[in-house]
C-alpha cells in the first residue's frame, strides 16, 4: 500500500500538472480568436472598400456618360455658396459638389472643368502664338468616400471638342504665380478667385513651379480676388482699390483683358513664432510693460500723410503681463515697429535700432522663426548714466568704442564697449550709481580720445552725448 504522504504528493503533481494545461489551453484559444476575428475584421473591410470602390467607379460613369451628353458650351462648373450660383472658369451647368447616397454608401462628387491650350495650333504666348488658346475642355470627376484620399477615391477624365470651326475668342488668360520672399513658386499652394461682378468663385491649387494658369477668364477691371493660403503659410490676398479700401493696396484685384496673358504674383511665405520680452539691463525680467507692435506683411499705403503711412497686416496694443512677455504664433515675416505704451513714461529703450528714437526698437523677422525679441528697458528712476557716441561728421553712431567711467572717492571703475548703436550703458551691474562727478574718457579705433567729466544726480537716468573725430 502506497503511503498517505506520496499519493497525496501525486495528486498535487496531478493538478498542478492540470493547471498548467488549462492556463496553455486558454492561452491558445485567446490567440486564434484574436487572430480569427483580426482576419475577419480585415477581410470585411476589404469586401466593404470593395463594394464602395465599385458603386465608386460606376457613379463616376454615370456622371461621365451626363456630361459627353451636355452641349459644349455649358460645360463648366457651378455651386450654391447659400444666397446664389457660383460659377467657375468655364462656368457651366454641372454640380461642382455633390452628395450621393447610393448601394447602400454615401459618396463626394467633386468635377472640375478646365480649358485646354492645344498646342497643335500653337500655344498662348508661344510661338506660334494662340489668340484663341480655349481649344478644348478637359473634365475631372472624383467620387470619394469614408475618409476620402487616394485609397478611398475613385477619378475619371474625359476631353470635350467643340463643334465646328474654332472662332476668335472673347477671353483672356489668367496666370497667378504664387511665390515665396526668395522669389521662388510656391508649389500646393490653395488659391481661390472671386468675381462677385461675373458670379464666379472657384479654388485649385498651384503647380509645381508655384503657378495657376486659367484660360478663357472673361474680361474684368480690378475685380478678380485671389486669396492664397497654404498649411504652414502666412497667406496672402489682394484688395479693392479706394474707396472700397481705406487705404492704397499693393495688391490689387487682378484684372482681365481679352486675347491677353494676364499675370498676378502674390507673395507669401512659412508663419513665424514672435515672443516679445521686456528685461532690464541685468537680464531681469520687467512685466506689465504696454506696448504697441506694428508690421509684418504690409498690405499698402495711406497716401494722405508725408510720406504716405505703411498699412500692416499686425497692429496690436498690448501688454508683456505678470511673465513680462507675450507671444504671437503663427504671424507674417518682416519687419515689426515695437513702442512703448503713452503711459510708460518711466521707461525709455536702451537697445533702440535709431539712438535718436528712444521710444521704438525694429525687430527682424525672417519666414519659419522663432522669434524672442527681448526689448532692453532703462529704468529712468535709478541712478543711471547712458552714453551716446557718435562720428562728429556724419553723427552715426560708433560701434564699439570704448568708455570709461571712474570715480576715485567712490572707488568706481568701470569701462563699457558701446553697441551697434553706438550706446554704453552704467552702472554694468546693480547697485545704481552714487551720486557724484565722474571722470569719462572715450576712445574708438580711427577716432581721437575724448575726456571729461558728468554728474549723476543718483536717483536719474543721466545722459552724455560724446562725438569723435576721426583721425
């Protein structure tokens, strides 16, 4: 007979053993079912990317076999934009845009007409030059379903002749180049034209060299909007001329004339990123500092001031905050005017672009920055003492002389190199200045050496203007 103590130890073994299994087993299946039901989701979706692909493709044949059926000349396209038509070039009777429900599945037909230059009897500005460039009709018709993309859409093309001989035509081309600050295209980019006079209103995207080329655009002054954006971009647009825009735009409507190339170039490049800090001299931040900030992209003139004042596309008034900073995303580059609020009266700019214009600091903005213009304040209640040295001739300021301020009773020494703008600013580092007399001595490579002496009053911002002359 077995003793207790082993078949009890066989037993445990046993459903140990049994365990082990049933844990494997399961295992196993949550594996198969899991790639079972992956492989059954997928498959399904093939069949339903399928089906839609068919009633796809046969949808854009019907829509195909409709327009070889229209007469020629309205073949074009238009859309309801909520209060009327809207025509494109060449405008016509098809559905720019339409919802289909059909098998079962909803789907986006979108059908794009455009004319074609044959170059068979020459080409528009070529040689031979085509007067009538408006040969024949291409026609583009996608049907998109889901998410739409190349993966979930259908496209078909088709050329539409007209009947009978070629007649002179009453139209012109309209060319739009769309380019960046270097001057290159500007590829992908969106355009969308806008003629409220010929009830027309139409978007395409520009080509690989940054243009958009539309022929058989009817005759038109000044009233073709175009309006340029693209992801990434600080878009751009044109205007009306005066009165309807209070002020004289540098880009204008496009106009059209019959039997003409017409070109419109607009410029537009990457947004920037502008952080606007406001420190003392010592890296410290100062906040709550009001401010005005002009510029960017500049949109035209006011012609009634002398000279004619900049319009921008950035005008703010503002304030740096508790932080004593604030940013702006995604804003045009250029050149921005940053001044100081009315109310700052205690403050003046120490890093100012123009040493006689103490109230304003010009910040460069180059396209895809990321800008952090930190505006150096001057705190005109500390004892303080700003140097200014000029070319006694031209009265430019002189980059990198040497300054030197001393005071033997105070036991003060200190020489500061000036800034592009030819400024030195004292004390190099807090505590303020003591009031007293101070020995100056300036000297600049080329230039003579100039000494003298000036009185800080301890609680001021004092201020020395020195000239050298050169050797």
């Amino acid at each position: 007979m077995m003793p207790r103590n082993k078949e009890q130890g066989t037993r445990n073994k046993a459903a140990g053993f049994t365990l082990i299994e049933a844990l494997t087993l399961l295992f196993l299946f949550s594996v198969i079912t899991t790639s079972f039901y992956s492989t059954w989701s997928l498959s399904t979706q093939h069949m339903l990317d399928a089906r839609n692909r068919l009633g796809a493709t046969a949808l854009a044949n019907q829509r195909m076999e409709i327009v070889r059926s229209l007469d020629y000349d309205i073949i074009g396209t238009k859309y309801w934009n909520g209060s009327a038509w809207v025509y494109g070039i060449p405008a016509g009777d098809i559905l720019e845009y339409e919802t289909v429900a059909a098998s079962n599945s909803t789907y986006e037909v979108h059908t794009s007409v455009r004319y074609i230059d044959d170059p068979y009897d020459g080409t528009v500005g070529g040689s031979p030059n085509d007067s009538s460039p408006t040969d024949y009709k291409s026609v583009r018709i996608a049907v998109s379903w889901g998410t739409g993309g190349w993966a979930h859409e259908v496209v078909t093309f088709t050329t539409v002749s007209p009947d009978g001989v070629e007649s002179a035509s009453n139209t012109g081309v309209l060319s739009i180049n769309v380019l960046d600050a270097s001057g290159s295209g500007v590829p992908g980019a969106t355009v969308r034209v806008v003629n409220t006079t010929l009830g027309l209103d139409f978007t395409d995207l520009t080509d690989a060299t940054g243009n958009l080329i539309r022929l058989g655009a009817a005759p038109s002054n000044q009233e073709y909007e175009i309006i340029v954006t693209k992801a990434g971009y600080y878009g751009a647009r044109t205007y009306p001329a005066p009165p309807a825009s209070s002020f004289d735009p540098l880009d204008l409507h496009a106009s059209v004339v019959a039997g003409s190339i017409n070109q419109k170039s607009l410029v537009m490049d990457r947004e920037a990123d502008i952080t606007i800090a406001t420190k003392d001299p010592f890296g410290t931040a100062i906040p709550d500092i009001d401010f005005t900030l002009e510029g960017g992209r500049q949109l035209g003139t006011v012609t009634l001031s002398n000279p004619p004042d900049p319009v921008y596309a950035f005008l703010r008034t503002d304030t740096t905050g508790g932080s004593g900073s604030v940013s702006y995303p995604d804003e045009s580059y250029g050149q921005y005017v940053f001044t100081l609020g009315a109310g700052e009266t205690g403050y003046e700019i120490f890093h100012g672009s123009d040493s006689i214009v103490a109230a304003e600091e010009k910040i460069d903005v180059l396209p895809g920055e990321t800008k952090t213009a930190t505006i150096v304040l001057l705190d005109k209640s500390v004892g303080s003492l700003l140097v200014t040295v000029s070319d006694s001739v031209s009265g430019a300021g002189i980059a990198g002389a040497s300054v030197r301020l001393t005071n033997a009773t105070l036991v003060y020494d200190a020489t500061v190199t000036t800034n592009a703008n030819g400024q030195a600013f004292f004390p190099t580092a807090l505590p303020a200045l003591v009031a007293g007399t101070y020995d100056i001595e300036t000297s600049a490579t080329g230039y003579g050496t100039d000494t003298g002496t000036v009185d800080v009053a301890g609680n001021v911002l004092e201020k020395k203007a020195i000239t050298l002359t050169a050797n």
